[in-house]
C-alpha cells in the first residue's frame, strides 16, 4: 500500500468486520467397540455339537512345539537383514481381507533361528503358549456370533524398528504374509493374496468353534460355502494341502515356511546356450516393466542376437558365449539390466589396463576438456596440461570418439550417465597399443598434436570413477555438524545392516532437533541403491503425515498384463513427532545415486521439502529387479517392477531425480573442483541453504493475473496479499527515495492478491491526491498497463481507490514484482502531508515447485 502502517489491515477492519460469523460446537457422540477378542458367544450347552467334529489325526492334546526349515533360493532374501525373526503371525488380517491390518504385540508369539540364518535352508523353533491373545474371529459361516478362533501361520520377518516385537514399519503397514510362511499365497490379479494351500495352526478357547474343512466351490478360504467342522479345544494344525483339510494334534509338529514361486530364483543354467536364450527372451519379452515405455521390439533382438548364442553353442565355448550374453544385455537401455561378469574379469582388465596419463570431463558448452592429468604422466610429458581441451583422437572428433564408446559399466537408463561413462572409457586401451594420436589446445595455446604413448597406469581410471573416494568401509549413514551450523550427512547405503541404519538414522535426527541445527544437507551421491521400502520409511523423519509415494505393478500371468494392486500402494509412516525433523533440507545426487537411492530422493521431493543440487540427475533406474541364472551358472539381472508416482505416472526410470538447482559444468568449476579440491555441489548446497528456496533460479513463465473477480468478497473469503505472506513489515510507507522489499516464500503455486491503492479523508482530498499520483505495476520486469488492472472504488471510512489482480500459476523460481509510485508534488491527505518523490514497493516471490 503508498501510505498508513499495516495498510492491508486498514482495508480488512471494514471490509471484513461484518462478515465474522459464530458458530456452535456441539460434542461428537463417541462411538465404543468391544474387540474381537470379547465378542459375547452363543451358549451351547458343553459337548454339544453344530458341526462334524473335525478327524483328528495323532491326537496327542494338541501341539507344543512347532519347529521347520526355511529353504530360500532369492538372492535378495538375507541383504541388510540385521534381525532375522521367526513368529507365529496372527492371521487375523487375512480372515476379514484387511489389507491394513497390524499384528497387535501381542499376539506376537516370538520363535527362534536354530541354525544360520546366512545359510538355506535355516531351521526355526517357536513354543506355543497355553493360552495364546490372538484376535478370534468367528469363521463358522453360521451367521450366529461365536467367539471364534484364533489364526496363525508361522512367517519369517525382519525386525528393522523398536524393540523385539514388530511395529507398523516392520509390517510394511499391515496385512499378512505373501512370502516365507508357512501358507500359500496367490500374486495372480484375479485371486491377489488369496490363501491356496500351506499350513495353519488354529487355537479354539472352547470345544464349541467351527472352523472350514475345504476350500469350497469358490476355492477361497473363510467364505460362505465353505464346509465346516467342529475344533476340538487348544491346538490344532491345519493342513490346507488334502480335501478334506488334515487337522493334526501331535506334541511336535514340522512345518515349513514356504518360497513363492514368484521369488523363487528362475534357473535356465541346465539348458543349451541357445534353449537358455530363448527361455531368457521369453522372460524378458513377458515380465520386463518397461518394453512399452523404452519402444524394445524383443523379435528385433531375437533376430540380432539368437545366431551368436547358436555359434557359441556349435564352439562349445563358454568366453563367446558370455560374451554374446553381454553384448545383449547391454543393448537394454536399462541400468538395473546386467550380469554377473566375472568370468570375464581377465578381458575387461585387458581392455582398461593402458591409458596416456589424463582424464577428461565435458563442459556444458559441450568441449571437452582435461581434468585430471599427473605430473610425470605420458600426457604431461607430451606438453598436454590441466584445462587443455581434446579436440581430436587418433583422427576422430572427440565428440565422435565418445559417442561410438561402449563402457564396460553398461547399459544405462539416462544419456548423461552414459554420456559420463563414456568419457571415462574413451581414453583406456590395450596395452599392445603403443601409442594414441592426440590433438589438443591449452588453455590460451595453440592447437597442437601429440603422439602419446599408451602405458599401464589405472590412476586415470580411478580417478573418474562415480564412486571415486569412497572405500568401502563407511557406515551406512555417517553425520556431522560444520562450522557453518548445518548438518550434513551421507547415506553410502539403503543395502546395509538395517538396524544399524536407523539406529544411525535416529541419532542423526535427535542430534539436528536438539542442537537446534537450521539445515541439512543430505548427499547421496555416492549412494547406489538398495531396500525401497528403507528408503522410503527413512524420507517419512522429514515429514508430519502419511503420503502416497505411489506402487510398482508387475507382470500377472494369468491375464498376460502388469498388474498394479491399489493396497499395495507405498506409504510414508512417519515415526515419534521426537524423531521428525523441520528444518530445511537440501539433496545432492549424481549419477551414481541409482534404484533406492532416487526412491529416497523423489520422495524428499513431495510438498517441496528438499531442494536438488547436483552436476546430473540420477541414474534414472526406476524399478524393481530379480535375479535369474543362465548357463555357466551366471547370474543375469532384470527389471520386473514398474514403478509410477501416485498419479500413475513413471516417474524416476529413464529421467532419474533432476536437479532443481543444477551446478554447471564450466571451467571454473572443473578447476576449482579438480584442481583447487572444492566441492562445488556441496557449496551450492550451502547457498541454497543461505538463500530462500528458488532464489537466482530464472522462472519459465509468469504468474497468470485476473482481474475479473470481487476484491471485497476475495477479501472476506480470506484471500492474501503478498505483504500479508511477506516476512517483513513496515512501520511507516510512503517515504519518498525509499524502496520497500517483500520477501515471499511459497512452496508451490498458489493465489495471491496483489494491490495497491490511496485512501483520503474527503473527497476533495481524494481528487486532488490522485491528480498528483502516477502508478506502474512491473512483473518480471515488464509493465502492466494500469487500465489491465482491476480497480475498486469506494467509501471505507473516506474516499478510497485500490488497483489489483489476483496471482497464479507460479512458475519455480524466484518472481520480482514492483509497483513504482510517483508523487510528482507534495500532497495532503486530510491526515499528513507528504513530500514529492519516488518510493517503490518491492516483492521478491520465490517459489519451489
């Protein structure tokens, strides 16, 4: 506003005063459950029957000991499984199909590991209690309320969070188990989760409780048609694999935990190399996640690829083989896509082992330059120095040369990571090479051409590692707090111990809440992947609710599409208020953040709570993978998972997590980060942290503006203006040669008035005044004509006029709003004068997202 304190306020009192309304609380009626566990039951009179007493075979009174083996094939089964955990799992969720239901603690009845864990199979041991407090569920379909049974399925868990029992992290939000118990569980879309054979082990509290005797004619468990009989008191297993089921009551009874076929590990090591191809193309072409989405016609690759798996197999010879088995999985443009190369460790040390001394690293401009050469190298001796730029090797562009490389770290969703490969393997040889014709310019030289010889040296290659630094010996998550007040942490893993994880994750966010630190800066960029679900649960510290990340689908053989179940959708459960954490954050990636990793980063992306630094995205792998074995038992690698965001869109495989605040690639950062040994991301990262969020960032496009709408029933609705949303406030405006500055901060787009205006104590006053007042509204630099302006005129405790519009549409990055008033003479309003001059009401907008 040009005149009074708090000018917007003046306006509220009487435009706004009369529109207050009161209204009446009146308490909620609460509602009052009795559990399930204290249904009242039907009175039968005792060793009364309504059902067949179920055959009982080996009746001994009923189970004491149940003990199993554990026999696991899937490769991922034991991966940052800190604390291993048998129970007899209440199976309760399952008999109501209550995807969200949470294995209450205690009915949690713990069992032990007797043999290794780290070893398939492992064997298990859980005692029963005499009296167990599992949830009863009335499974009799006699549409009378008895009190019921209890059900349970011995499973395997891991215990990640809090103490021994497991909590709604460790149960992944609830339901029952699909995976490593002792039932068979359906992944077919049509019958998703359905119990279809395994092994139950039932408590009845009285000798009066049905329980089903077979699946039915619908072939599903607990429904209506299922056959019913009578449970003897205590104890019993049910054996769900006969017709009718077996019902067992021996002292000591064995029980498998079953793998599903789904993660069981697929072997085609048995077959020819070419049976095994085609077994392979099959899996790929069926279950692959993302054929559609990266245009893979599977028949080309058959055709480009089958004969060398045919000659390989004529040649009996394993080397061309893997060869050929290489070559193709590198054609899938796909960073989860890969093998176990091992065997063929010998040829990839022969084609990197030489190399001239240097590094390079490509400029945003698009030359490349050098940004690593050692003194005493073959490169420096040849007269080539820091900063020079390659122009030309062995008679090739250099920009061709890279381009026509095919890294050994192959394949890749994204071109920059590959395009950064490249630039890596560009400059490695044989060592049978002797020489490498380069044509170069040093910084402020001339063009010149060197012969460089090639030599055995692995210096250069290290150095443009993506994990270059790293040594294999951090811990998971590793802090500090700097000199400057932030935090900063590094997460090297989502694939580690995962108590060990927390355990440091926890402390991180205790030490940041109670020293008060302001900022944190979070770097994954040496991070390559590992537990989504870890990932995703360590987000939810930074946030106050349950979100929707989104879900994966997968391939569903029984209608021949992916299947994307709506309750298997990811979920942030966000831990103790204690533990989250407020202040700002900032990520830095790199390429080789990848799977987990970028998981963990899209989501600090939600509600903008994390701002992006970094050179390059992510590597942009975006699903989830298993594992399969061809012959000479090579492991082989794809991608099964089709993850999307929670609008169903792919949102991190092939583009990965985009910087928001990109870092360039120039030469003064390549020498002040490769010379100088400046972190210039985690500078960035520091400024970021000293500036609101989009400061310096140009945006792509304006706010829209609208003028056609009611400026006193905007402000009765509770509209805001940008002084109201600003954090500074001024005592005293309208000073002419003074500029007033605004800082807003939003988080995303969002509606915000935008007026201006002067008030007088008479109309003679008012007339005046606005003979000697000129206005201009500026966005971004250019003028709004006034008369696009919405204009209201009126009576509000004297004569007023206000010009405004109403903002939308915010573009991220930081917006410069001004409205420019002129006094070109000194003027009264009927309550102070005010000299002629110049003042300017400057509002800085800075959006997020």
């Amino acid at each position: 506003m040009m005149k009074k304190p708090t000018p917007l306020a003046l306006i509220l009192v009487t435009l706004v005063v009369g529109s207050i309304a009161c209204s009446q609380l009146t308490p909620r009626e609460t509602e009052t459950s009795t559990p399930t566990a204290q249904a009242t039951a039907t009175s039968k009179a005792p060793g009364e029957t309504q059902f067949p007493s179920a055959e009982i075979e080996n009746d001994e009174g009923g189970p004491v000991v149940i003990t199993g083996e554990v026999n696991y094939t899937n490769p991922f089964f034991t991966e940052g499984v800190a604390q291993p955990v048998v129970i007899l799992e209440d199976q309760g969720g399952f008999v109501v199909r209550d995807r969200n239901f949470l294995i209450p603690v205690e009915s949690q009845v713990l069992g032990q590991i007797t043999s290794d864990f780290y070893t398939s199979p492992f064997t298990y041991s859980i005692s029963l209690p005499q009296v167990p407090n599992g949830t009863l569920r009335d499974v009799d379909q006699d549409d009378e309320e008895d009190q019921g049974v209890m059900v349970y399925a011995p499973a395997y868990w891991t215990n990640t969070w809090g103490d021994p029992y497991l909590e709604r992290r460790d149960q992944s939000g609830g339901g029952w188990s699909s995976a490593y118990a002792s039932t068979k569980v359906s992944d077919d879309r049509d019958n998703y989760l359905e119990v279809y054979g395994g092994m139950y082990v039932v408590y009845a509290p009285d000798d009066q409780q049905g329980f089903p005797s077979g699946f039915g004619e619908d072939e599903k468990l607990f429904t209506e048609d299922d056959p019913i009989v009578q449970l003897p008191e205590g104890w019993t297993v049910v054996d769900l694999e006969t017709d009718p089921f077996t019902f067992d009551r021996s002292h000591e009874t064995e029980i498998p935990l079953l793998e599903p076929e789904s993660l069981a590990l697929a072997d085609f090591s048995e077959m020819s190399y070419s049976e095994a191809f085609d077994a392979m193309l099959e899996k790929l072409s069926t279950e692959y996640a993302f054929t559609e989405y990266k245009g893979i016609d599977w028949d080309e690759k058959a055709a480009e690829f089958r004969s060398r798996f045919e000659e390989t197999e004529q040649q009996n010879d394993p080397e061309a083989y893997m060869l050929a088995l290489r070559d193709f999985l590198w054609s899938i443009p796909d960073a989860h896509v890969g093998m176990d190369t091992s065997g063929l460790q010998g040829q990839f040390e022969a084609e990197t082992a030489g190399g001239v001394g240097m590094a390079v690293r490509q400029l945003d401009d698009g030359r490349v330059i050098v940004n690593y050469v050692p003194e005493g190298g073959p490169a420096e001796e040849a007269g080539i120095r820091f900063g020079a730029e390659i122009l030309e090797i062995d008679g090739k562009p250099m920009g061709e040369a890279i381009s026509e490389n095919v890294p050994w770290s192959s394949p890749f969703s994204n071109e920059e990571a590959k395009r950064l490969q490249q630039l890596r393997y560009v400059l490695r040889f044989t060592l049978d090479r002797e020489s490498v014709e380069v044509v170069y310019k040093n910084p402020g030289g001339a063009q010149k051409t060197a012969q460089i010889p090639v030599v055995e040296e692995r210096d250069s290659f290290s150095f443009s590692s993506f994990f270059a630094g790293v040594t294999g010996l951090e811990l998971p998550v590793e802090y500090e707090i700097l000199d400057n007040g932030y935090g900063y942490v590094a997460i090297y893993s989502f694939f580690d111990n995962d108590v060990l994880t927390i355990q440091l994750w926890e402390r991180l966010l205790q030490t940041l809440n109670s020293e008060g630190v302001p900022g944190l800066i979070i770097d994954l960029r040496h991070n390559g992947g590992g537990s989504g679900f870890l990932a995703d649960q360590m987000a939810a510290y930074f946030f106050d609710e349950e979100l929707e990340l989104g879900n994966t689908g997968y391939y569903d053989d029984s209608t021949g599409d992916f299947f994307f179940d709506t309750g298997d959708v990811s979920q942030f459960f966000p831990p103790r208020e204690e533990l989250r954490y407020d202040g700002r954050v900032v990520l830095l990636v790199g390429p080789a953040c990848a799977s987990a990793c970028e998981f963990f980063a899209y989501d600090m992306t939600l509600q903008d709570r994390a701002t992006v630094v970094g050179q390059y995205p992510t590597a942009g792998a975006g699903g989830s993978v298993e594992d399969f074995v061809m012959p000479e038992g090579i492991s082989v690698r794809m991608t099964i998972g089709r993850a999307v965001d929670s609008e169903g869109d792919i949102h991190v495989e092939g583009t990965g997590v985009v910087p928001y605040v990109r870092v360039p690639v120039t030469e003064e950062t390549i020498t002040a980060e490769f010379r100088d040994g400046a972190d210039t991301v985690l500078q960035a990262a520091f400024e970021t942290l000293d500036k609101p969020v989009g400061a310096g960032v140009v945006p792509e496009n304006p706010p829209t503006l609208t003028t056609d709408f009611d400026l006193v029933e905007a402000l009765q609705g509770g509209a805001e203006s940008l002084e109201d949303l600003a954090t500074e406030s001024y005592d005293e405006l309208s000073q002419a040669g003074e500029t007033y500055l605004y800082t807003v901060q939003i988080g995303r787009s969002r509606e915000i008035l935008w007026l201006n205006g002067w008030c007088a104590k008479d109309q003679a006053a008012f007339d005046d005044n606005w003979s000697k007042i000129q206005l201009e509204f500026a966005l971004n630099g250019e003028v709004i004509p006034l008369d696009q302006m919405g204009v209201l005129e009126g009576d509000f405790n004297g004569p007023c006029r206000f010009y405004f519009g109403m903002l939308d549409e915010w573009s991220a990055g930081e917006h410069v709003l001004t409205v420019e008033v002129i006094f070109t003479k000194a003027l009264d309003d009927g309550f102070a004068d005010y000299p002629a001059g110049t003042h300017v009401y400057e509002y800085h907008v800075f959006v997020a997202r």
